[in-house]
C-alpha cells in the first residue's frame, strides 16, 4: 500500500526544482544527519548555485561555532543509485531569501550537508519551521522556538552533551496524553497541531531514547494512520517497559497493522539487539506478510533509491 508522503503541508517546495529527477540518492535517516553533524545554525539564504549556497549566519544553535558567512560545498553522504548527470550536480533543496535550520558537517575547511535535502529545515511564510525527526520526506510543522529547544536538545545528547528534559516535558510529554490524532484534508486547524506535537513528541523520544511506559504507547500503536503507527514503534524501542518485546512481536504479527510499520517495528528489533526478541521474530518469517512495505515515496522523488525492507518478510529474513 503506497501512502501519501505528506505529513500536511510541511514538504511543499522541499526539493530544489534544479535536483535532476533521473538522479536518485539513499537519504539518510534523521538519527544519522544529527549524528553526523558538526552544528546546528540558523540562516538567511544568500546565493544558491546547485549543490553550493553562500548562507549568513544568524546564530548557532549547538555544536562547533559557525562562521559569520557559511559556504556550503557539495554533500559529504551522497550515495548515488542512478543518474544522467555528475553526482554533485544535484541542487540544493533551498532558495534566496529563504531562512533555513541547517545541519552541517565540517570536512576538512568545507562545510557540506548529507545529501541536496537533509540537514534543512525550512522557515515557513508564518514563521513556523518544516522540521525533520525521521528522514526528509516525513516532516512536520513546529513553532520556531519550539524547533529550537527539541533539536538543540537533541543535537546535545546525540552528541554525548548533555541536555536538560525537564524543561521539554510540554513538548515531549503533553501530546501524548492525549488521543492520536490523524491528519486528514478534513482535519481542523488544531487537529493537525495536535498531530505535528505528537509526531515530534514520539520520533524525538526516540532520538532521545527517553523512557516512556508501554500504556503512553499503546493509543498510537493501535492508531489506523500509518505515521502513528511508525512513530510509536520506534519510541516503543526505547522504552525499558518489560512488555516492550512482546508488544513488537505482537505488532509485527497483528494483520491489521500497515507493512511498512511492522518492518520498521523489525528495524527496531535489530537495534535493540535482544538475541531472545531477535529469534521470536525469526520464527515468524514463514508467515509474514509479503506485502508492499516500501517507502511512500513518489517515483519521481529523487529520494527514492533510500534503502527499505520491501516486505516485513525481508526484513525479518534480514535480521
């Protein structure tokens, strides 16, 4: 089953018009973009020439200390799976005059970003910032200041810094004691607020790896709407609930749940690296599901070569 790739509005004019559609590329997760990163910036899009921008800096969020004028040159994690043109062509998913978050990573005495769309997150017409906590095609929409104080915090633990959830709990904490909600083109103006808190609520628990109780999970993984059902899965992997191996293998075994969440649920499993968990899914592969559980990801995104399981079989015969 192929699902919308939107998460709302957030995506609209994410990708660089000048990003060569017979060029497609492996993006990496969020995890790994703010891993990787050397600082996380905020800036005003000066000149934007392919896969180079000439950005001023207006501050530095975490990490290294930005210059007062950041160059960025090429990608540093550009894994190419087809193209009629030079790799480094691809253009940068940003334009002039826009202000944009970025995730930037030092090589050498060039900065770069991953790939011509992760790393960016866009300031919006309203002030309000397209946020990445899973990979780049899945984003939502965030107040700024709200934007500011998840992902410095993240950036610092991911980092092995240091970062004080306390003051996060209005961000991580009080959207998921309230039902799931799904996003819809019905949905009201504070149906899909709700929707962006939890999404950022449950991905950035994860980045986190915060400890939240099974019974705080179980509304959204038994949710109908498929980002709910990833999101919860992958904040699932960190709890130290002791039912939390048993539930993913009930969710991967459970035919009401969506394929690309059970293989995501599987993904999860293997960073857990239970051997006990690990073999219990294993027992399952004659009887997965073999159904589409790709990406949702349109074939004319460049983003489309980004490695997935293509059932929760393969990716249970992968463990």
């Amino acid at each position: 089953m192929r699902h919308d790739v939107r998460v709302g509005i957030a995506v609209i004019g994410l990708l660089a018009a000048s990003v060569a559609q017979a060029t497609t590329w492996n993006e990496p997760w969020q995890k790994q973009v703010i891993t990787e990163a050397s600082s996380l910036g905020l800036f005003h899009v000066l000149e934007v020439k392919g896969s180079h921008a000439k950005l001023k800096t207006e501050k530095t969020l975490a990490g290294t200390a930005l210059p007062e004028t950041l160059e960025l040159v090429g990608y540093y994690d550009l894994h190419v799976m087809s193209t009629s043109s030079a790799a480094n062509e691809s253009g940068l998913a940003m334009h002039s005059g826009e202000h944009v978050y970025l995730l930037p990573k030092q090589v050498d005495k060039s900065w770069k970003l991953p790939t011509p769309s992760s790393g960016i997150a866009t300031v919006t017409p309203d002030g309000s910032v397209a946020a990445t906590y899973r990979i780049s095609f899945h984003q939502a929409l965030q107040p700024s200041d709200a934007y500011e104080r998840m992902q410095t915090c993240i950036f610092q633990r991911l980092h092995a810094d240091t970062c004080n959830e306390a003051a996060l709990s209005k961000d991580l904490d009080d959207p998921l004691r309230l039902p799931p909600v799904a996003l819809s083109r019905s949905a009201t103006k504070d149906e899909q607020k709700l929707f962006f808190a939890q999404h950022v609520a449950l991905e950035s628990v994860y980045l986190l790896k915060r400890d939240v109780p099974l019974k705080t999970l179980e509304p959204f993984l038994q949710s109908t709407f498929f980002h709910q059902q990833i999101s919860a899965v992958r904040a699932l992997a960190v709890s130290h609930d002791p039912g939390r191996n048993a539930r993913l293998v009930a969710f991967v075994k459970d035919p009401s749940r969506l394929p690309m969440a059970q293989a995501m649920a599987v993904i999860m499993a293997k960073e857990i690296g239970d051997k006990t968990l690990i073999a219990d899914l294993k027992a399952l592969a004659p009887s997965a599901s073999t159904s589409d559980s790709s990406l949702p990801l349109n074939i004319m995104d460049p983003r489309i070569g980004t490695a997935f399981p293509s059932s929760v079989r393969v990716a249970i015969e992968a463990l």
